[in-house]
C-alpha cells in the first residue's frame, strides 16, 4: 500500500515538473489543444461558466488549472486571443450552441475572476448568451485587467 502512495507521489511530482519546464510557447499550444479539446466534445453549461455546471467531460479544466500554475500569463493571453474566434463548437450554454471564443471565455472565467462594484457595468463579465460583440467587448476589458493584473485567481 505504503509503495503505491509514493509512486503515486512520484508520478505527480514527475508531471509538475515536466509543466514547470514547459515554455510559454508549449503552454500556449496545450491552451489551444485543451480549447480544441472542450470544444468537440459537446456537453452542455446548464446556467453558468462554471466547470461544476458542465455535463461533459470535466478534465480539460483541471488540465488547464495545471498549466495555468505553471505560465498563468501565457495561459491568459492565449485564452484572451482566442475570445473573438467565431468557429462554431458542440459546447451549449443554457442549451444554445457556443463558439469556440466562448469556450476560452469559460475558461478564462474559471481560472480568474475581476471583483467589480455591484453598481459597476464592466463588460468582462457577462453573464447572458456569449456573442460576438460580448467576447470582443470582454477581450478589451480582460486585455487592460490581465496587463494591469486587476484580477486573482479562482
């Protein structure tokens, strides 16, 4: 029992390390794969961003909350590049098909959050249908909030 656990312990510790290693670069084209990867699996956001609303397959998340340990700006700017990218997906949200912008919308929004005054209208954070106006609206706002690091993480 006692050999199991450590090889286990080594296992993770060996996978740490390979993605502290990792370059910005490599980061960035595993976000990519990790977007592609959500973004043909289907599932469905039953009434938020949030991973624990999601029916599908929940791994890219955690895959995701990995890498961004390891290279959290290359992690934000790649998700913040893809925002405007209208390729249709099988992912809904509320049972309505979303774009592959959104899906890095919902990840950037489970990586990070912007806490803003209950009066305050920062278009970042939406919580209706992602359109396209919405995810170019959020990119500029997560643009300056990422290169200001008005943010913390979740």
């Amino acid at each position: 029992m006692h050999l199991k656990i450590l090889v286990a312990v080594v296992a993770l510790g060996g996978a740490a390390a390979r993605l502290s290693a990792q370059s910005p670069a490599s980061a960035r084209s595993s976000v990519a794969s990790l977007v592609l990867r959500l973004a043909s699996q289907g599932g469905n956001f039953a009434e938020t961003w949030a991973a624990g609303d999601y029916d599908g397959d929940r791994a890219p998340f955690a895959k995701l909350d990995t890498i961004f340990a390891a290279h959290p700006d290359s992690v934000l700017v790649s998700l913040l590049d893809c925002f405007t990218d209208s390729t249709p997906t099988t992912v809904q949200f509320q049972h309505r098909p979303i774009v592959r912008g959104a899906i890095c919308y919902i990840y950037l929004q489970n990586l990070v959050y912007r806490e803003t005054a209950p009066a305050e209208h920062w278009p970042g954070n939406f919580y209706e249908h992602p359109t396209m106006a919405r995810l170019r609206a959020a990119q500029r706002a997560w643009r300056q909030a990422v290169r200001r690091h008005w943010y913390v993480a979740s």
